[in-house]
C-alpha cells in the first residue's frame, strides 16, 4: 500500500511557521533543500488542507491553480470555493475513507504538504505513515505547531538521518 508521508521543516521546537505564518527564519536554500526539492519530484499525489493550499497565495499561486504542477492535489475543505480550478485540483471532504481512497488510487506515497491543524487529524485517525522532518536549527517559540492542537501519542522508528552543513537534517521516521 502506498505510504502517506507528512515532509515538512519544522523548528527545534516543533512549529512549522512562526508568528503569523512566518517562514523567513527556516533555511531556504542549500543541498538540504535541493535534497527536498529533489524528492518531491517522487510524488504525484498531493493532500493538504485550504489554509496550506491559501498560504501559497503569498509566493504567486494562483487560485485553482496546483501548487505543483506534476501531482494531482487534494485539498480538503468545508468552505474553499474555487471558480476556476485546473483538473489536477480538487476540493474534497475531510472523512477517514476519502484519505484511503485517495491512498489506494495514487499512482506513488502521498505528499502531506504543511498544514498542523490537517496533519494532527491524520495523527488522530492513524492516517500517516512517515514522517520526513527537515529539522532547522533554530527556535521559534510561538507559531504554528508541526500537529496542530492534537494530543495523540505515538512512538516512531528514526529509519534516516541526513544533515547538512547549513544544520539543516532530514530525519525519516516510519511508524512503529
């Protein structure tokens, strides 16, 4: 079966946006982010949630319009209404069976992109199968958290580690 995989940076407190969707702090460029960049080129599937899909609004995306050309995109939502979509999107409801669908017909692992609040009902509902941290070296202290407000409690296996001279790691973790 195919593996949701939530990539995401995140802080060595475990936001990953600062005060007001703030990602300036997080490292942008260098062999790290090209690694990311790299391994987002494996997916054709993508979920995330509309503030995510909303976020992207702010570096150009336009709306209806895939943040990334190559993956079908699955955004889920009770209250975007795009008028002008490009096929690769779609607006679903958040239900358990929709994520499996989704899962079982994606040609590849699914992208979760961003998105703590959509990431911590995944976590809740047992729906994430990997977790690729791009770990920065610094601490926000305030901000959005890497599961939203979930409190669900699960142990993970470290399966990778790779670091980078500018500090940056990615740490793969699967489910234990």
């Amino acid at each position: 079966m195919k593996k949701i995989i939530y990539y995401v940076a995140t802080s060595l407190d475990g936001y990953i946006a600062g005060k007001n969707e703030d990602i300036s702090q997080f490292v942008q460029r260098g062999d790290g982010v090209d690694k990311y960049l790299a391994d987002l080129a494996n997916f054709s599937t993508v979920i995330m949630g509309r503030k995510t899909y909303e976020f992207g609004y702010q570096f150009g995306l336009q709306p209806g319009q895939p943040a990334y050309p190559h993956m079908q995109h699955h955004i889920f939502s009770r209250s975007l209404n795009l008028a002008d979509k490009a096929d690769s999107v779609s607006i679903e409801k958040l239900s358990v069976d929709r994520i499996q669908e989704i899962r079982e017909a994606s040609p590849t692992d699914v992208y979760l992109c961003g998105g703590g609040e959509f990431a911590g009902w995944l976590l809740d509902h047992g729906l994430i199968d990997q977790l690729k941290i791009k770990l920065n070296p610094i601490v926000l202290g305030v901000g959005t958290r890497l599961f939203g407000n979930s409190t669900t409690a699960e142990s993970w296996d470290l399966a990778d580690r790779e670091s980078f001279s500018d500090g940056l790691q990615i740490l793969t973790y699967r489910r234990r």
